[in-house]
C-alpha cells in the first residue's frame, strides 16, 4: 500500500510537471489564476481585519456605554432617599423639638416612600427623638458611627446589611439644623430591593451579567443571590480593582478558569460603590465571527471559479496556436495541399501568412 502511494504521487507530480511545461495554456492559465487570486486574497483579509476590528471597537463601545447608564441610575436611586431625607430634616428642625409633630412627619413619610423601612431622629448624644414606629419605644438600633460625622454635617452611609428575609438595605444618616446649627440627625433603613432589579434587568444574551460591588469590592447586588448572601469578595480581581479606582473602560479580560470576557465597568459617583458587566467573548463577537466565515466563503467561492475562468480564458487565447500546430504537422507529414487560413491581425496572423 505504501509503495503503491508513493507511485502514485510520483505519477502525479509528474503529470503536473508535464502539463505545465509542455502546455502552454497551463501556464497562461496559472498567471491569470494568480493575477486574480492575490488581489482577492489581499482584499478580503484586509476587509476582514478592518470589519473585525470595526466590530470589536462597536462591542466595547456598547458595553461602555450600558455600564455609564446603569452607573447613572443606580447613582439616582441612591440620591433620591438622601434628597428626600434632606427635605424631610428641613422640615423637623422648622418643628424641634416636640416629638408628635416629628412622629407625624417621620410616619407619613414611610407611608408615602415604601424605599424607607423605618426612620427616626435624634439628638446628637444618640438620644432618639422620634421614630415612624409608633408604640416600639425609643430603642437605638442603629450604628453607632451615624452620628460621628454629624457634627460636621456630612451625610452617613452604611454598607449594606440584610433582613432575616433577606431583603438587602443600608443605614442613611443626615443632620438635622435649626438656624444653621446642626441639633441632631435623622436615620433611616433604605431597601435596596429595588437595586437589586436594576442591576438583574442588565441583560446582554445568555451569558452577559452584571454586579456591583461597594467600596471594599464587596458583592452588593449580582443575578447570583448567593453571592449577595456570602458577602462575597472581589477586591482582587482586575476589574473591581479598575471600577475602585475610579476608571470607566470596557476591556478583553480572560480568567484561568472563566475563560475570555468582555468587561466594562463604571464608578457609581458619590458612593464608592461600582458596576462591572461582563459577557462571554464568544457570544459578543458571534456576528463577527459569523462575517468572518462568510466572507472567507466568498473568497474561497472566488478562488474556485477562478480556475476554471482561467483555464478557459487561457484556452481561448492558445487555440489559434494549437490550430497552426496541427496544420504544420499536417504538412510534416506530407500533406503539402494543406494551407492555414489566415483570420487574424495579429501575430500569429503574420506567423500564419509567413508559413503560408
């Protein structure tokens, strides 16, 4: 078997030898082969650099994007408690300090806002005023460094913490002023619950997913619930450590056993916190990866129309010299009555009227 293949192939190589050098059509038609297979090959490979890269750079430039705007409304689900408890300590400092009217206020604003899960007012020894839970008696269950930074008049903000059931929330503190003199704080619980649907609502294809993390690259919010619940920790990896720096990007990541990701990330503006996305590689550059294959299939479809458009143009042009053969072997062989007919203007037209 062996030896049989290796005649084989020699008869082949051969054949092709033969063909190239005896025939003169062969070469004509490997020259027009090649004057047409280059440019095309050049061509596409470079259409095909410029349209992946083009894809590639729009990706990015997508993900980049949705991670600026999720950035910008979990920023604003954040803000609208603190502006709205900006508004509502305006309003008990006008009415410090009886405590009914503050009970009044701090009650219909649980009511009207279901974000706040219990508020209350102090003083700034710690001594609560007033709170939204009427009848619970005034127990301090709050965290002791809310009221640290009211002197100063900064606003408090706690990591997040979770109910028995669960349910996510952070501790807010703002000070309380009555004639520009700061007399105590007002302290809510803020549910988080509705972060949590912002961030599960960015969806980018099966594998795209999104999470945000607080300012020591704890998982705050993530599809993966469990993640949430083990107060998981990423302030290792590349990206939270980008997104804690305060770097907006979209990057080409790969992990040793995640594989190859599509990552953007964004700082949430005033909290410390930050929002990653990351979608599989494969999946974001399918329609890249599908033009690409199409566009070899072109090419490949070219090339091979191309042999036999060269072996056909090649034939074409060696048919009047393959005819002037056969009419001088003709006379070779005694055939003296034989006489080309001259139907050209060319060359081998004045060959032919020479012989003649």
């Amino acid at each position: 078997w062996r030896n049989t293949m290796i005649h084989l192939k020699r008869k082949i190589k051969r054949f092709l030898l033969n063909l190239f050098y005896r025939k003169l059509w062969a070469r004509i038609a490997s020259i027009l082969f090649a004057i047409i297979t280059i440019p095309v090959v050049f061509l596409g490979i470079s259409l095909i650099n410029a349209s992946q890269k083009a894809v590639r750079n729009s990706v990015l430039n997508n993900h980049r994007q949705i991670v600026i705007r999720a950035a910008q409304e979990i920023g604003l689900f954040m803000r609208k408690p603190q502006d709205v408890l900006n508004t509502t300590a305006a309003m008990l400092g006008v009415v410090y300090p009886a405590p009914w009217k503050q009970e009044t206020i701090l009650v219909e604003l649980v009511l009207n806002q279901s974000i706040f899960m219990r508020v209350s007012s102090a003083d700034l020894s710690g001594q609560e005023i007033a709170s939204s839970e009427l009848g619970r008696g005034f127990n301090w269950n709050y965290p002791k460094e809310a009221l640290e930074g009211m002197g100063s008049g900064k606003t408090y903000l706690s990591g997040v913490k979770f109910l028995d059931n669960h349910t996510p929330f952070v501790t807010v503190a703002v000070p309380i002023k009555k004639l520009g003199k700061i007399i105590g704080a007002l302290i809510t619980d803020v549910n988080l619950r509705g972060m949590w649907d912002i961030v599960d609502n960015i969806r980018i294809g099966k594998t795209g997913r999104a999470f945000l993390v607080s300012s020591d690259g704890t998982i705050i919010a993530h599809q993966d619930k469990k993640k949430v619940l083990r107060n998981e920790n990423l302030k290792e990896k590349k990206e939270v450590k980008a997104v804690l720096a305060g770097r907006t990007e979209a990057i080409e990541s790969r992990g040793e056993l995640e594989g190859k990701w599509v990552s953007s990330y964004a700082p949430i503006s005033g909290l410390g916190w930050g929002i990653i996305l990351m979608q599989s590689q494969d999946e974001a550059y399918l329609f890249s990866k599908i033009m690409q294959m199409q566009s070899w299939i072109i090419i490949i479809l070219s090339e091979l129309m191309a042999i036999p458009v060269s072996i056909f143009v090649a034939r074409v042009l060696t048919q009047p010299i393959k005819n002037l053969v056969s009419k001088i072997k003709s006379i070779a062989d005694g055939d003296w009555e034989q006489k080309i007919q001259v139907k050209r203007r060319d060359d081998i037209g004045e060959l032919s009227k020479s012989f003649n």
